[in-house]
C-alpha cells in the first residue's frame, strides 16, 4: 500500500517526529517548494516540560497538548499521517510503516527518546516512566489510588508503603516531580483526607551523584537541594539503586524503602526505527550526525535532537537533550534543506545557550543563564513566564495561567480525578498466566 499526499512535483521531505524539532522544521518549510510530510504515533505535539505538572494533577493534559492538524491548518504544502515507522530503506528512499510505504527525497529523524532504565529489568518493569501523556496520567492516578488504598490498611508498616513516594534522578524531571508530590503532602494531603496527617506520606529523591541538577551551577545546586529540604523531601545523593520487585526498593549500600511507587527519572535513551548503521550509534542510543545533522555516513538523511549526537572535541557527547537544542536544530536544518535543492553552501550548527532552570516548588526556582545566576521567587516567576510563553496555542496559555494563579491564591488547586485506573504490572501473575495458557 502506498500512501498519496498531495504535489509530488516537489522534493519530498519526510519528518519522523513531532516533538520541539520536528515542528520546527515542518513550519522553517512554509511556503517553500517542498512537500513536507509529518509523522507521529500521536496526532499532538506534547509540551514535555510540564508532564510533571500532568502526573501531580496541577494540569490537565489538554493544557500541554496541541494537535498538529491544528497547528498547521493554514500551511498548503504540509500533511501529517498518524504512523508508526518501522524502518528506514536507505537504499530506495522509503519508509516502511503500519499504514504503508512512504517515499522520501529527504528524512528527518526527530524521534527524540524513551526512558533509559540501564539494562535493570526489574526497574523497567514495576517503575514509573514519564516520557509522554500517557505515562503521566498514569502516575496521577496511581499516586491517588494509592492515597485511597492507604486509607484501607490498619497496619502502619503497611500504610506506610502506600504513602512512601520515591522519585529516582535527580535531574531537572526528577527535582519537580519530587517538589511538586511534596507540594501535595503539605497543602493537599490533609485537606482531601483527614484521616491522614502529612507526616504520614514520605517523598524521597534519590540521585547517583554527589549532587543534584549536575548540569547547572553549583549555586543553583546547592539551592535547590536547600529548597526540597524545605519541602520535606528526603534527598539520597551518592546512592545506586540495585533493584525494585514492586514493594521494595534496594539500593547498593543496603538500605531499603518499603514502596508501592517508584517514578523514574534517571536517564534517557535515544528511540529510532531500524534500519541505521550500527556504527553511527553512539552512547545513550544516538545517532551519530556531523554538524550538518547529516546522519553520518548519509546523504539525505537528517537527525536532530535528544535521537542525534553531534560530537566534536569540545562536545564528546554531544550537545544536551533540552528543547532549545532541538528548536535550534530544527530551524537551521530547514533552511539548509532548501539550500541543498537549490545547490547553494550550507550553514553548520552552533548551539546558543540561552540558560537552564528548573523549579522545586511555590515561590521557589533557580536560573542559570550565562554567567547570571539567582534562585528564589524572582526565579520562579522566570520560569513560569517562559514555559507558559513556550506552550503552543491561546487557550493552552490562558488555561495554564489561570490554573497557576488558583493555585497560587487556593493552595487547592488541580484536577485530582481518577478517570482510567492504573493497574500495575503484576509479573508473578502474568508468569502464572503464560504457565496456564
């Protein structure tokens, strides 16, 4: 089966991806004479850097997604398919997908990446990733489910493994999810269940390294730890988790936490469909480009974001899988296209840092841009004005504002509902199942 799109008189550039860069590109080929070609496995672009919102019930999921059909409606030489690429035929030039064979003159690989649990199964198997809507809607109700289940036990050991709460990584993720389920503990938990007091529920951050956020300044470090101290998060830094079996947690100097939810927030890892010479692989599963985004050892074919690595001396691991990286990315790779099929010089990559923050609660951020550093409330209201400014679509941004104010004014605010229960993987059950059938 072959799927029709609309001129075939024009190059065809094919994009696997709608995330930061992948919409970038699609809108840098506006108006230009190529046909662009948007795949997804979803029909919306989802605004990542609140799902932790999502997964603690300060928003909603509408509130950080916009459908793609939407966004380029007015866009002539744009058609979005909802597709699941299976693999790239670099030979012929086409795509194999589950709705057909798509052909390309030009591939944009901005898969961007999954959740790297580092080969530990039992982790990947019982804890919680956050990486899409889905995932995040499914920790929102777990953590409420087990709120009403702990309500249910006598037992205090018990009890207590319903309302522990242990957040794994201690990157920018992990540091708001922690503050934010601490945020619960202390404005929410003994409004909507008196029977429980906030020293019942427990919030745990558990980082690898000496120090949390590794990739910001120290300042910004140290305050941050500061901060979720503040919080009641028990931050664990220099601790190795060595397994999980979905009631306890170990880790590598022999402590343990009995838990019902692990969220994990340690790594990531490139996501991509085969057909990619395994010699261009590099560390964290990404694909190797030069500073074109050429995927190395190619021609027409393009990667950009968390999926490529651009290594060089200075970057031996590449560039950071943030948005900017991919946004940046994404625009100057649309024009170098055009430049290409018109036979004109293209331009290399160079990334501007335009700064990082992350925030660990109410009236509580920290900043870093250049060599400028501050943390506190003026860094929070930062740090609101540039997601909210970054979400894409009116109502998005005024919905989002409206609930942060509430929130800020009720210290009751949030969609705490639980519509789908989620039900955790049960691998004792499952064997037991494949035994029978």
């Amino acid at each position: 089966m072959k799927t029709q799109y609309t001129d075939n008189s024009y190059p065809r550039v094919v994009i696997i991806g709608g995330g930061f860069g992948g919409i970038e590109i699609a809108k840098g080929l506006k108006n230009k004479e190529v046909e662009v070609v948007l795949l997804d496995r979803n029909n919306h672009h989802t605004f990542q850097p609140l799902l932790y919102q999502v997964a603690t019930g300060t928003l909603d999921a509408p509130s950080i997604a916009f459908p793609f059909r939407k966004m380029f409606r007015k866009q002539e030489n744009f058609t979005f398919r909802i597709a699941d690429v299976q693999r790239i035929d670099e030979a012929n030039k086409v795509l194999d997908t589950d709705i057909g064979t798509i052909p390309y003159d030009y591939l944009v690989i901005a898969t961007g990446a999954t959740t790297n649990f580092f080969g530990n199964k039992d982790m990947e198997y019982y804890a919680m990733p956050m990486k899409n809507v889905k995932e995040a809607v499914g920790i929102r109700s777990y953590l409420l489910q087990n709120i009403e289940e702990s309500l249910l036990k006598t037992d205090p050991a018990e009890r207590a493994s319903y309302l522990n709460f242990v957040v794994v990584g201690g990157g920018p993720t992990g540091v708001e999810l922690s503050g934010a389920i601490a945020e619960i503990r202390n404005h929410i938990l003994a409004k909507d269940y008196p029977e429980l007091k906030k020293e019942d529920m427990n919030v745990y951050l558990v980082e690898g390294l000496p120090k949390i956020l590794a990739n910001l300044s120290p300042q910004a470090s140290e305050k941050a730890e500061l901060y979720l101290n503040e919080l009641g998060v028990k931050v664990m830094l220099n601790v190795q988790v060595t397994g999980y079996d979905g009631e306890e947690i170990t880790f590598a100097d022999g402590k343990r936490i009995k838990t019902k939810t692990v969220l994990w927030s340690a790594g990531v890892a490139g996501q991509f469909p085969e057909g990619i010479r395994k010699e261009t692989i590099e560390r964290g599963n990404r694909i190797r480009i030069d500073e074109e985004c050429r995927v190395v050892g190619t021609k027409d074919i393009f990667a950009i974001g968390d999926v490529a690595a651009m290594v060089t001396d200075d970057l031996p691991r590449g560039h950071p899988g943030v948005a900017p990286v991919a946004q940046q990315q994404g625009r100057l790779l649309a024009k170098n296209i055009i430049r290409i099929i018109n036979g004109q010089p293209t331009e290399q990559f160079k990334y501007f840092d335009k700064g990082s923050m992350a925030t660990i609660g109410r009236n509580k951020a920290v900043v870093d841009i250049g060599k400028i550093r501050f943390q506190g409330f003026f860094a929070w209201w930062v740090w609101m004005f540039v997601h909210l400014m970054s979400l894409v679509g009116f109502r998005n941004r005024v919905v989002t504002f409206i609930n942060w104010t509430i929130s800020y004014l009720t210290f009751n605010a949030g969609i705490r509902l639980i519509i789908h229960k989620y039900r955790r993987p049960n691998r004792i059950e499952e064997l037991d199942d494949m035994k029978i059938n």
